[in-house]
C-alpha cells in the first residue's frame, strides 16, 4: 500500500495550499505527478538502504549463531564425557565424537539407534536407567553399568542423565553422559589388594608371633636335651622332632619374609640362598600341580642386593612359570639355575611349559599388559621386575630355551662385597642378665640357657616390672621381648637407657617377627638357637669399634 503515498500526498499539499479551492489550475494538476515522483524515488531508495542494512544485520547475525553452534558443537564432541541425546521412544537424535570412538563407531554412526542396543544388559539395563531416573525426579548420577562396543568388547562405565524438558514442562528427550571406568576400576583392584596384602601382612605377622613364642620352647629344649646326649632310644626321635620343629620355624620365617613392607635394604646376599627359599615358599603348591622345582648350578659370590626385592622377582617369576604349565594341564617342571659371568651374577628361571608366542615376545615387560585371562592379572609384574633389576644395576630378558618353553633371565652386577665383621665370642666370666618376655615358655628357655653357663639372670614378665628392676640393680646385657603388652619393646628400652645409659648398645630385642630396623639395638628372631643367644651376647658386649655399623 507504499504506492499510494506519493500520489495521496502531493494531492494534500495542493489542497491545503490553495485552501481546497475548485477548480485547479492546469499547472497545479501538472505539479502532482511531480511531487509524486519525486516522493516515490526518495520512498524507493529508504527502502533499498533499509532492506541492505537488515541484509547485512541478518549475516552478521547468522555467522554469529554459526559460530556459536560450531563451538557449543566443540564443546560437546571435546568434553571428557561422552554425551548422547536419546528420544522418548529410546532412539539416538545426537552423539558427541567421544561417544562414538567410546563404542568404536563411525562418525554418525550411532544416531537413529536404540540406546538398548549399547547396554550390556539390552532392554532390560534401559528400562533399569528409566526407573532410576523417573525415581530421582529426572536426575540420575554415578549410575555404574556396562555398554557394549561395535567389536562385541564390553566397557564399564559410569552414567550420568537428564530429562529435557519443552516449554510446556514435558520431558521430550533424555541427555546421557557417560565415562569410561575401565582405568578406575583398575585402580580400585590395585588399592583393594593391596589392602588385602596389608591386612594379611598383619595377620600373618600375629599367627608367627603366637607360633614362635611355643616353638622357642619347644626347638630351644630339643637341642639342649640333645646337646647334653639323650638316651639312645631317644636319641633318633628326639633328632626327628628337631627337625620337623626347625622345618616349622623355616616355614613361618619365610611367610614373614613375603608379608613384610619396609624400605629397600642392600646388604650382601646368597642369590642361591634366596631361589631356595622362594623353592621351598612355592614347593607345596607346585607339587600339588604336579610341577617339579629345582635349584640348579653354580655356588654364586655374594651379591648387594635387597633380598626382600629379589625374592618378589624371583617369586613373581615363578609363579608365571607355575600358571603357565598349570593351564597346560600335563604338569611340568620349573628350574632356578645360577650362573657365574665375568662382570654378572646371572640367574635363570626356567620352566618347560607353551611359553610366549612369538609375537608378544617385545611387549611382555610393557606396564599392564599381561596374557592371562580377566581376574588373574594386573599386567604389572614382569614390568616391576624390570624396575627392580635396572636398580640394581642389572637386567631382566625374556629367552627361548632350544627345547620349548620359556626363560627367563636376572643379571646382577658381580663386584667386591663389603664383608662382615668376625662375630665375637661372648666374654667369659659370669653375666648379669635381666631376660623381660611376657611368655613363660621363652623367658624359663632363655634363662635357663644362661644359668647353663654360670650367668646370674634376674626375670621379669612386664615392661614396667623390667624398668624397677633395671632401675634397682646393674645389669651388663638385657634381653626384651618387642611386644609386650603394657609397653612396646623400643619404648621399654627407650625408659630403661633413661636411667642406665651404660647400657646403650647391651640391649637385644626379641620378637616373632622380622625387624625392619631397630636403631643401635641389637636383634633376636624367635625362635633362637642357644648358639644365637650366645652370639647375641657376644655382639652386645663387644667393644664399640666391632659393633655393627
């Protein structure tokens, strides 16, 4: 209706001008079509520099918003979740690229499916999701499930969901994100064993203590009865008790040995010494999967290693070599053999089961990548074994034996040792003792042991009876069990140097356990041999030049 200003308008004008007076001149009718040019050409051009300018307004606009779409689009393919939006009939309108590459689908390859399709569970995992979710009025957090991959692989994941809601309130569409839990998951078992471990350290560590404090008695008056010559139809029993008694006493110090947790210690150690102990740790268990063990070959120098690692090496070594040949299900052999280099200390575990194929040859040390079925591998092992060797200067390789099977080879630098100290003899002359243990059994052993060489030796049972007593007489040595149960050994010790600092370095502390450093104090492990506590004595009084360091 533009088109009828410019004619309308100078018709106004020509009206008011000559005050709507008729008739009108001829050239007051030619002035009409002039003035409407003129207004229709001004209307025409407001009208193109209008319609450029919103042109122009409407593509900044829109670039705006594209821009905008393509950066929220960045946002949701790049976020740590995988995000998808789902209908209300369960169908798939949007998936982020993390969605898709979580699955291992193509790009786009996931919208129009049903989201049963990717549960683990199908239908019946969705209609789960949709309860909770109706449950927590349109909310669901930390839901853990499991989603199913294009390859057939499932992934646990953690899920996190949505209502969307239109303008009128209702729910229309559903928006899930989901996270990958398979490293976490990882962790959790890590940190659950290792819990496990600890828990099982500690109750191990109880059971040898309770063990140990009889069997002191017990291994201690064997060998005095047989050291003083029995009867001779006594004499072969008694021989055998002993040495089932010392078969127990080996049995415990080794469980301790593997439950212990202390920092890394070097001292020089017998390789071989160490392969037999972790033998006679598996031998039970092998000879029930009618698998042989041997320890083999050369008698090696001693080696500065922490003997609490390489046992977990050598442990962890053979324990592959015992699964290996287990799965084969025809029994087997398992063999630690040692060797003597030039510059190494070389030690073989060899066993004659599948062994590797070749093509994992190159990636059985990698961290977490094992062989073994889901449950029984961390895919850790051979990696920390690795990690211990390289600190100690050595190497750990995989070889292939000529006849089958699998080997596998430490190599520990060869050096000079720093040797011990000659052990000195106990003094002669008598000895004032004060012997402190809350176990009946172990103090009457001990003393009894030192009244048998002219010592005097004063008792107590309790740590407060042992500081009145130190308090009230000289004493030249003092033998203190570590767990007592009214004050811990080094804290009973700690009192009694208070008041008899003459006594430093003269204090030996029992226990059922296996030290893991004890400052200057010197150390028994229950059960002691006479012959121990003789030694015990002699380091205890021996001139400080000669102490160990």
């Amino acid at each position: 209706m533009l088109w009828i200003l410019p004619v309308a308008l100078p018709l106004v004008v020509l009206l008011y001008r000559h005050g709507a007076r008729l008739p009108m001149q001829p050239l007051d009718w030619l002035g009409v079509p002039l003035i409407g040019c003129s207004m229709a050409a001004w209307c025409h051009a407001w009208l193109l520099v209008t319609r450029r300018r919103l042109t122009a307004e409407l593509a900044g606009r829109s670039e705006e918003l594209e821009e905008s779409q393509l950066f929220l689009a960045e946002v949701v393919d790049t976020s740590p979740g995988a995000l998808a939006i789902s209908d209300r009939e369960g169908r798939i309108t949007f998936a982020s690229r993390s969605a898709e590459a979580l699955v291992g689908a193509a790009r786009g390859g996931l919208t129009g499916r049903s989201v049963a399709d990717l549960y683990r569970g199908g239908s019946d995992a969705a209609r789960e999701v949709g309860r909770l979710l109706r449950q927590g009025g349109g909310w669901l957090s930390g839901h853990r499930t499991a989603l199913v991959t294009v390859d057939g692989r499932t992934i646990p994941v953690e899920l996190s969901a949505a209502w969307i809601h239109d303008r009128g309130g209702d729910a229309r569409a559903v928006l899930g994100m989901v996270s990958d839990l398979t490293g976490r998951l990882e962790e959790e078992k890590r940190a659950l064993e290792a819990e496990r471990l600890r828990v099982l350290g500690e109750s191990v560590a109880g059971i040898a203590h309770e063990l140990n404090n009889p069997l002191t008695g017990v291994v201690g008056y064997l060998q005095a009865v047989l050291d003083e010559g029995p009867p001779p139809d006594l004499a072969d029993p008694l021989r055998k008790a002993a040495r089932e008694a010392e078969r127990m006493v080996r049995t415990i110090r080794t469980l301790l040995t593997f439950g212990r947790r202390r920092a890394p210690e070097r001292q020089p150690a017998d390789l071989g010494e160490l392969a037999r102990q972790v033998r006679d740790f598996r031998e039970y268990q092998l000879r029930v999967n009618n698998i042989a063990v041997s320890v083999e070959g050369d008698v090696l120098p001693p080696a500065l290693v922490d003997p609490d690692q390489v046992r977990q090496v050598l442990l962890n070594l053979v324990k592959n070599a015992e699964d290996a040949i287990r799965d084969s299900g025809v029994g087997g052999r398992i063999v630690l053999r040692m060797r003597t280099g030039a510059e190494v200390l070389r030690v073989e575990v060899e066993d004659d089961g599948p062994g590797v194929p070749p093509e994992l040859g190159d990636r059985i040390f990698e961290h977490f990548f094992t062989t073994k079925p889901a449950g029984r591998g961390t895919g850790l092992g051979l990696a920390i074994c690795r990690q211990i060797l390289e600190a100690h200067g050595g190497r750990v390789f995989f070889e292939r034996p000529p006849a089958g099977g699998a080997r596998f080879v430490l190599e520990f630098p060869a050096g000079v040792v720093p040797v011990s100290a000659p052990v000195p003899a106990p003094p002669a002359g008598a000895l004032r003792v004060l012997v402190v243990d809350d176990e009946e059994a172990v103090r009457d052993y001990v003393a009894t042991v030192l009244r048998s060489e002219d010592h005097t030796v004063t008792e107590a049972a309790t740590a407060s009876e042992a500081i009145l007593r130190a308090e009230a007489a000289e004493f030249d040595v003092v033998i203190l069990d570590r767990g007592l149960p009214d004050l811990r050994g080094e804290e009973c010790r700690a009192e009694i140097l208070a008041r008899r600092p003459g006594l430093r370095g003269r204090v030996i502390l029992m226990s059922g356990d296996i030290p893991d450093g004890g400052g200057d104090a010197l150390f028994l492990l229950k059960p002691m041999t006479i012959d121990e506590i003789r030694v015990a004595i002699g380091r205890a009084l021996a001139p400080p030049a000669t102490l160990p360091v």
